[in-house]
C-alpha cells in the first residue's frame, strides 16, 4: 500500500507496456524483445508495478506463432528480481478472450498465471455484472493471486457515481484485494472520478485503487490529478513512443504534475527511459509498426460523445472505409446525395450515441463495443437501403441483448425488446456461467491422443482450452506461415525490402515449391531467428506436415481488429 512521509501521499506508477502496444495496434513484443527491455524497464527506477500480460497478448503471440507461456515467464521473472508487482489483465466470463469461458479453465488460468510470475489480476466485466467477477475473485485468491476487482467506468445516465459506489461495496464484501477504475475510453469525468475514490477510500482506507485512463478524449491527465488528491494509490501511464494519443498519458507528465502538487512520487532515470524509449522504437521498426494504425497517435474530441475507446479507432476505421462505397453506391440509387468519409464517420458516432442507451447501456469495452460499433454501422447500412433499424444485427449481440453475457446495465427499449419477441428469442436472466459447462477432460483428453505435453503447470493445457482455434495452428506451423505472409505483404506495400529471414520462410531455396525437409529447414531457421533455448521443433509448435495451409478468412476479420484490450 503507497504510504505517507513528511505529510506527502505516496502515489506509485504502474507502466501499462502490454495495453501501450495493443491500444496502438494489433501485436505486442516478442519474447526476445520482451528480455530486452524488462531490465531497462527497472533501471528508470519509476515504477511499482509493470503490466505484462493478459488481454489479448497470448492470443496474439499465438497468431504470429510464437508460445505465449515463454513470453510470460520471460518477461515477469526480471520484475519479480527487482521488487516489482506484475499485473495483467482478466476478462471474468471470457477470461482472455472474447467469448464466454468455462469455468474449469477460468479457475485454471489463475493457477497458471500466478505459476508464471503474475502477481495481480485485474478482472473485468463489460457489463460490470459482479456475477462474472466474484468467482473470479475467489479462483485468484485460491491461486495465490491478488485479486483486483475492476469496475468499467464510463459516462451515461445509468453510469452514476451512486452506482459506482454501490458496486465497489459488492465486489470489496465478496473479497476483492484491490479496485481498479478502468476507464478505457478516457470519457470519465475528473470530479466523478475522484467522488468515487473519495467514498471508496473514506469507507475502506485499506482498499488500494489503481486507476487505468486513455487519453484519446482529453480528460486523462485532469483525471489522475483528481483520482489522487481523492486518495487513489496507483496510476497506470504509458512511455514515448506509444504514450498520448489515444493510448495513456506519458510518465514523465504524470510525476511533473504530482510532484508539484505535493505528492511523493519516484525520480525517473532519464537515461533509462531514453533507452527504453529507442528499444521501443526498434520494436515499431521491426515488425509491429505494420499494424499501428497513425490515427492512434491523435487525440480526438469526437470520442466525448460516443464513448467508444480510442484503441477500436482502427479497426473502426477499416470497417467504415469498406462500407462507405456501398452506402454511396445505394444513396446514388435513390437519387441521395453521397457522403464523405469524414460525413459518414460523424455519422456513425451519432448513431453509436443514438442506439447505446437503446441496447441497455453496456460499457463500450471488449467485446460490447464491437457490438455496438457494429450495429450503428449496419443501421447506416439499413438506412442507405431504406429498411429499418436494428435489421442486421450477429448472434454475439443478440447474446448480449438476451442476456447470455450478464446483465446489462440499463433497461432495453421497447423496440428491441419486440424485436427479439418476433424472432422468437428468449431472455435468460440466470447465472451466465451455467450456460457454459466444464470443458478441461476433452482438452486432456485429445492431448493425450496427439502425444501433446500439458506443459509446465498445465501452461500448455490451459493454452489449448482458452484459445483451442489459434493453439491448433500455432502447434500445425500454420499461424507462423501465415503470420510470414502477411507482414511480406505490409512490408512490401510500404515499399521497405524483405529480411533475408522473411524470404527464406516464404521461398526456401533450392525448391519450386515447399517439401517436408524445407519446411523442417524453415523453422530452424526460425528458431535461429528468435534466439530461442535449445528445443526439438515439434515443442515449438512446427509440424512440416501442416504449414502449408491457409489461415481462413474468418480468423483474419475476427482477429484483425485493433481494440482487443
């Protein structure tokens, strides 16, 4: 717990590393990266805690085909040798990823990742159903995890400082450790932000409160001011090359103001972040600056209003480029003056603020803000082809509109309410985890049929049953392969030349076309690549039998969005 000297509060700094590179594009490090950084991390002598994995970070290491499990136990170990607390970030119900999760292999990841160097777990709801996150709290507990328990914070007439309150009070009795205020669109307002620090700190001083910002709307840098003269303990800040925007606000900001207002902060170790601020950049260069989309790097007012997060912008933008030519097409049809891509995009903000309250006023965090993005542009759609509202809308949003994710905040309108009565759905306002039973023996099961190892505290197990699709073609060499295909492409597009290690993975010499002994030859060269620790090929996840197939265009769309934080 921060302390107090000489009459100064201690406010400690958190650097969000994992969420920096997943706000601004689609990757994150590689393990290799990671070891490199970790201890330049340390010598800035600035933070108390490093966030170092979840979200959507081992998924994304399985998609370029590397071993997430590595990655973490890579990256927390230097932290735990210096003293300093690792966090990640926890989905409740879907865990890390975006469907519901079973609750054999929620319990699982805990025990796994607390045995892989992560001290806390900052669970989360989208829908801040306490529900999806009390179990949680008590697994973690159970594993020897800190359990932060984390209230979505946006701005509506539902989302009041009473209702924040009230919902600190439920999570803290069913145990939670610590709070977290996840404000992951950045549209929290300062004074709300600190009344609710305020209650929470007056009510319960032993509670840390860590509060998580974005900084694309503007208020974020008001906000950290106001949560810790409110008495919050930990603020989550980001580092150049990756800080602003419509990511966090950047340390050395941070501690400027916070020193001047009187609080204890901790020195920054200029000639550290300088290092760390290169190496980052070297990173951007490398490889993941091919899916950082330059809109990230701007802050915009539009965000106020529809409270969508910064990190989706993205994506957001790809889908609105892919049907601004079809809502034009049909406006020409009817006689209907076109719309720029800046009038569409107004458009579609407008619509957003229009029907959120409409589907029950879900926190625009993963995945409700794809859901919610995605039906404001269908709407548009619908209305270019002169039908109704609400005509297309995904099985995963009618599941969050029955109620199959938890409860949603606010009431339904009546339209949506009679629409689901016409297509003959049902609510379900049971427990969301009865709907998703125990799924761990057929895991089990099938790795003992494939010869598959559990790994290291079932590491490898819980891999397979969380992300069973990517796992698949991580260990077949088919996410290596098509990971290699599509950063040739980005690379070639901006007109930068192939490393020799990219075209070798692509075109092995001597051949026409790939063999079984090529391909054996291709991932030990990848090894080579990626400095991995002596391992037989089938541990790293190649089958030469299999790299040759194609990742389907299904996992491109899904797994192709920008804000999976």
């Amino acid at each position: 717990m921060a302390k107090t000297i000489a009459g100064k509060k201690e406010v400690q700094f958190s650097l969000v590393y994992r969420d920096m590179w997943q706000s601004s594009g689609k990757y994150v490090p590689r393990r290799d990266q990671l070891a490199k950084i970790a201890p330049v991390i340390i010598d800035m002598g600035c933070f108390d805690r490093v966030e170092t994995n979840g979200g959507a970070s081992e998924q994304v290491n399985l998609l370029y085909g590397e071993n997430p499990n590595l990655a973490v136990r890579t990256f927390t170990k230097p932290f735990h040798e210096a003293g300093i607390k690792t966090h990640m970030l926890d989905r409740g119900l879907n865990a890390l990823r975006m469907n519901p999760v079973p609750a054999d292999v929620r319990r699982l990841m805990y025990k796994v990742k607390h045995a892989q160097g992560t001290d806390i777990t900052r669970i989360f709801c989208g829908l801040n159903d306490p529900r999806n996150i009390i179990p949680s709290i008590k697994w973690a507990k159970e594993a020897g995890m800190t359990a932060q328990a984390t209230m979505c914070i946006t701005y509506s007439k539902v989302h009041t400082v009473d209702y924040y309150c009230n919902l600190a009070d439920e999570l803290i009795a069913a145990g939670a450790q610590e709070i977290c205020l996840k404000d992951m669109a950045g549209i929290g307002r300062p004074a709300m932000l600190g009344a609710i620090v305020a209650y929470i700190k007056e009510k319960y001083p032993h509670i840390i409160i860590q509060y998580h910002g974005h900084t694309g709307p503007g208020f974020s840098v008001a906000s950290m001011l106001e949560v810790a003269k409110a008495g919050g303990d930990v603020l989550d800040v980001a580092m150049e090359p990756l800080s602003w925007g419509k990511v966090h606000p950047d340390v050395i900001t941070i501690q400027a103001m916070l020193k001047d207002a009187g609080f204890l902060v901790k020195d920054i170790d200029m000639k550290a972040y300088m290092e760390a601020r290169s190496l980052t950049q070297s990173f951007i260069d490398d490889f993941l600056g091919y899916w950082i989309d330059p809109k990230n790097a701007l802050m915009t007012s539009l965000l106020v209003g529809c409270g969508l997060p910064g990190g989706m912008m993205g994506s957001l933008m790809a889908d609105l480029k892919g049907m601004h030519a079809a809502i034009n097409a049909n406006l020409r049809k009817k006689g209907e003056k076109e719309l720029s891509e800046d009038e569409l995009l107004v458009e579609l903000f407008d619509e957003v603020q229009r029907i959120w309250p409409m589907l029950g006023t879900p926190c625009l965090v993963t995945p409700f803000s794809q859901y919610v993005k995605n039906a404001a542009l269908m709407n548009l759609y619908s209305r270019s082809m002169g039908e109704k509202a609400f005509t297309r809308m995904d099985p995963a949003m009618w599941g969050m509109i029955l109620g199959k994710s938890g409860k949603l905040p606010g009431e339904l309108a009546p339209e949506i309410v009679e629409l689901a009565k016409e297509k003959g759905f049902e609510f379900y306002t049971g427990d969301p985890q009865a709907l998703y039973p125990d799924e761990l023996p057929r895991f089990i099961k099938e790795m003992e049929e494939l010869g598959w190892e559990r790994g290291q505290d079932d590491e490898e197990l819980f891999e397979f049953a969380m992300h069973e699709k990517q796992y698949r073609e991580f260990k077949s060499g088919q996410a290596k392969e098509q990971f290699y295909k599509d950063l040739a492409e980005r690379m070639q597009k901006a007109g930068k030349p192939l490393p020799d290690y990219l075209k070798e993975a692509l075109h092995p010499a001597g051949a026409d076309s790939a063999t079984d002994n090529d391909m054996a030859a291709v991932a030990m060269a990848l090894d080579l690549y990626y400095k991995r620790p002596a391992t037989t090929h089938t541990q790293a996840g190649f089958n030469p039998y299999d790299t040759r197939r194609h990742a389907t265009e299904w996992n491109r769309k899904i797994y192709g969005m920008n804000n999976l934080m």
